[in-house]
C-alpha cells in the first residue's frame, strides 16, 4: 500500500532530478555549445519528462488507495452504527419487558396481602366458631377436652394393645407348632441315632488297705513318709479312723488320680521309705500321662474327629478324671459331639465343625484350676491356639451363651443342653433338688392372676392354674411368656424348663 509519505519522497526525488538535469544542461551550455549542447538540454527534457510522468502516476496510486481507505473505514463506521442501534433497541425492549414484569409483581403482591388480610378474618371466625362448639360439647358430653382426649387414648391404646397380644398370641402358636414338630424330629432322630449308658462313675479317693497297721506305716517316722507323699503329688493325705482306708483329696483330679495310684503301687509292695514313695510317684505320673493320652486319642475315634493338636489330645484325655454332677466330662463331650454331628447333619449343616466344637466345648474344665475365668472362654482361647477353625471355636466359646453367631454354635449348645439334661446324666443332692423345685413354684406364683403352680418331671417342667375370671385366653399365653423369661433370669438350671399355663372353667348343675 502507498502511504502520503511514499508520495511525497517520490516528488522530492522528482525534483531533485530536475534540478540535477538542469544543472548539467548548464553545464554542457556553459561548455560546449552546439551539438553537446542540444544532447544536453535533449536528455534533460527526457528526464523530467520521464520525472513528470512517474510523479503523476504516484500520485495517481496515491489518490487511489486513500479513496479506498475512506470508502473502508466508512462501511467499518456504518456497521458499528447499526449494530451500535440493534443493541440499543434490544436494550430498551429489556427495560421495558422489567418495568412491566415490576407493575405485575407489585399487583400480586397487593393481592396477597389482602388475601392474607381475609384468612386472618376467616382463622379468627374458625377459632370463634371451634371454641363455642368445644363449650357446647363439653357441656353435652359433661367431659372437657383433656379428659374426653384421655379417655380416647386410654381406650385406642386397650384395644391396639388386645389386638397386638390376639397377633402374637396367634403367631406365636402358628410357629411354636412348626417349630415343635420340626424340633421333635430332628431330636428325635439324633437321640435314637445314639445310645449311651447314664451316669454310672464317681470320683473316688479312697486307697483301701489290707490292715490298719499299713497306716502307721504310711505315716512313717515322725510322718516324714505322708510328708513326702503330700509334697510329691500336691494332695492331701488324710489318715483317721475309717478302718482300712485313706482318703486322697486334691483340687486337681489328675494330680489326686496319680497320688491314689502311686499309694496303691505302695501298698502293695509293702516297701514305704521317701525314695521308694517318689519312685512310685514317678511311675504313677508316666501312667497316668499313658493313660490320658490314650484316652484322648481313643475319645476322638470314638466322636469320629481327625487332625487334632497333640496337646488338645492331651487336655481332652484329662477329662477322664473330671466329674461334673456326677457325670464323667470326656465321656459327656463324646456324647455331646456325637449329638452335634447328628443334629447337624439334619439341619444341613457342617457335621465336622459341629463335631470337633462339641468334643472341645468343656476343655477348658481341663485346666480351670490353673487359669481364672469361665471354662468356656478358657477352652476357647486354647483351641484358637492350636489352630481350631473359627466355626469350632465359636460352638465352644458360645455353649452356654443364648446368642450364637453360627449354626454350629447352635447345635453344640442344644447337644449340650440334650446331653446334661437326659434322665440319668447328672445327680444332684435332695436339697438341691427341693430348692430348685420350691424356687421354680416360688417364681410361677408371684405373678397375679395365678392360683396354684406345681413343679413336675424333676423341674423340667412347671404347670401354672390361673384365676379364669382373672385372664383370658390371650393373657394367659403372655403370662406363660413372662414366667418362662423371670426363671431364665432368676433361677439357674441345667438343660431347658417347660412352662405351661392352664386355664378352666368348669359349671355344675344339679337335677333335683
């Protein structure tokens, strides 16, 4: 593009070239005149000439884009009036369109104030009106609101509460009844499936002897022979005038079994000294570790478990020499394990598991005269140590509990239950067995309503006579409920205690 000053530098050149040729023109005049002179003056016209021609055309192009640049910018400047103008429009369109939408708002607004204004005036009449009808009815019924409002809640809450015992009482039957058969059976099958002898053992600690002279020789000189014996084998010898006996007494059954043996091995060698004592103690204890392993062992062929820990064995067959109630606890845990694989086969659940939790629920018992704390979690914490799986571990950490977190734990604890509470399984003294028996009586008859209430079945069971004017067929049955939950937590029994509840009535007539 040309600019002005491209123009103007053009006419400069122009010029300065004029002048130039006019100088030389001058010249050759000045110095040579005739034919140089016309050359001279020839070639100047030629230049400027030629000057002339380039100049207009310069300033020709020159006029040209400048006419061209101002067409551009006014065409620039028009369409930035008009869209300059379009904006404005729309703007004052916007303006407009707000001031209208403002009126229509401010209508509104008046509108729903006087709207307010009448439902104030209608609220108030309502509140008038309700408060005349509420005098009148007050007046009519003789009750005021607080009270007739008392009345209704107290009757809603009687017959929501009638309804609601009538549904559990009529679930509760429909399920009790499944729940009775489906028990009855798989109990049944599991108990016939297994036979087994009652409760026939005892602990015994007497050592007989041929002769009462046998006893001063235990003694010994100055007792140094019964002295020996107590500090070898922990127990306690106690010599009186029961005629050919002693009596061994120790915490630890273990300890009193190897304390009978080795006084028995004395006995009957007849040579009673320390050295021979601690000789016999030392046999007696690797006879009776023979014995306890072994009767592990065979314990767990007899349950049908496999794989056990050395050391479980061990401690199992240290269950040949605890009783509870009578009861041997080794022979009570095969029992028990025996009772768990079967109620879980017929439940469909994992017969090994519940197996080896029922064996190993009582091996805590093992060791509960050196460790604190309830066998149960004892015998769990071992069996947890000597990598016992977790469903196990959780029938013995969990045999006496209500919650169960498998169903394994489940069946362990109902063969236990099944296994303590069969006829025959444990013994208990006569007044033991009264006191259980006047406690359970004692609980039935403290709720009102209740007439009369026997023990039965050797307290397996508690049969209840209500007043029939008293309770109906419905209280009656949350009257067995409420009986069956203050003996779970009042009293403390083996196995399970049935509560029935019995409801009569009875009219006579006589002919004359």
């Amino acid at each position: 593009m040309i600019t002005v000053e491209g123009i103007i530098i053009v006419i400069l050149a122009v010029l300065a070239a004029a002048g130039i040729g006019g100088t030389a023109w001058f010249s050759l005049k000045s110095k040579n005149e005739g034919l140089q002179a016309q050359i001279a003056e020839e070639n100047a016209r030629v230049i400027t000439t030629k000057a002339e021609e380039d100049s207009r055309k310069v300033l020709l192009a020159a006029q040209e884009e400048a006419l061209k640049l101002r067409n551009e910018t006014e065409t620039e400047l028009k369409e930035q009036r008009q869209e300059f103008h379009r904006l404005e429009s729309r703007h004052l369109q916007r303006e407009e369109q707000l001031e209208r939408k403002i009126e229509v708002q401010e209508e509104k607004q008046l509108e729903l104030a006087a709207l307010e204004t009448e439902v104030a005036r209608t609220r108030r009449e309502a509140e008038e009106i309700k408060a005349e009808q509420l005098k009148a009815l007050e007046q009519v019924a003789g009750l005021s609101v607080d009270e007739a409002r008392e009345q209704v809640v107290r009757r809603g809450e009687e017959e929501a509460s009638h309804d609601l015992a009538k549904r559990y009482y009529e679930l509760e039957k429909e399920h009790k009844e499944r729940a009775t058969v489906n028990a009855r059976k798989i109990i049944t099958v599991a108990i016939n499936r297994l036979a087994t002898d009652v409760v026939s053992e005892v602990t015994t600690s007497t050592v007989t002897l041929p002769n009462d002279e046998m006893k001063g020789r235990l003694i010994g000189r100055e007792g140094r022979n019964i002295r020996a014996l107590e500090a070898l084998t922990g127990v306690d010898v106690i010599i009186d005038d029961t005629p050919e006996s002693v009596t061994v007494s120790c915490f630890d059954p273990v300890r009193r079994e190897i304390a009978r043996l080795a006084l028995e091995k004395l006995v009957s060698d007849g040579r009673i000294q320390p050295a021979r004592i601690e000789d016999m103690v030392v046999r007696a204890t690797e006879e009776i570790e023979h014995t306890i392993m072994k009767a592990g062992e065979q314990a767990t062929f007899d349950a049908g478990v496999s794989g056990l820990d050395s050391e479980l064995i061990r401690l199992l067959g240290k269950l040949k020499y605890r009783y509870s109630y009578g009861e041997n606890v080794l022979k009570h845990s095969i029992e028990v394990s025996l009772l768990s694989g079967m109620l879980a086969a017929e439940a469909g659940a994992n017969v090994q598991i519940a197996k080896i939790g029922g064996l190993l629920h009582d091996i805590g018992k093992a060791v509960t005269h050196e460790v604190s704390g309830p066998h149960a979690e004892i015998g769990a914490e071992i069996a947890r140590k000597h990598g016992i799986n977790h469903g196990s571990y959780r029938g013995i950490l969990e045999h006496h509990s209500d919650d169960h977190e498998t169903v394994e734990s489940f069946m362990v604890a109902s063969a236990d239950a099944i296994s303590a509470s069969r006829p025959g399984a444990r013994r208990e003294s006569l007044e033991l067995y009264v006191n259980r028996l006047r406690e359970l009586e004692a609980v039935a008859t403290s709720f009102p309503g209740v007439e009369r209430a026997f023990a039965i079945q050797a307290g397996r069971e508690v049969r209840v006579m209500v007043k029939p004017d008293d309770l109906d067929d419905i209280k009656s049955a949350a009257l067995a409920r409420d009986i069956a939950k203050r003996v779970e937590q009042d009293l403390v029994f083996p196995g399970q205690i049935k509560v029935t509840v019995i409801r009569e009535t009875r009219s006579v007539e006589y002919a004359k």
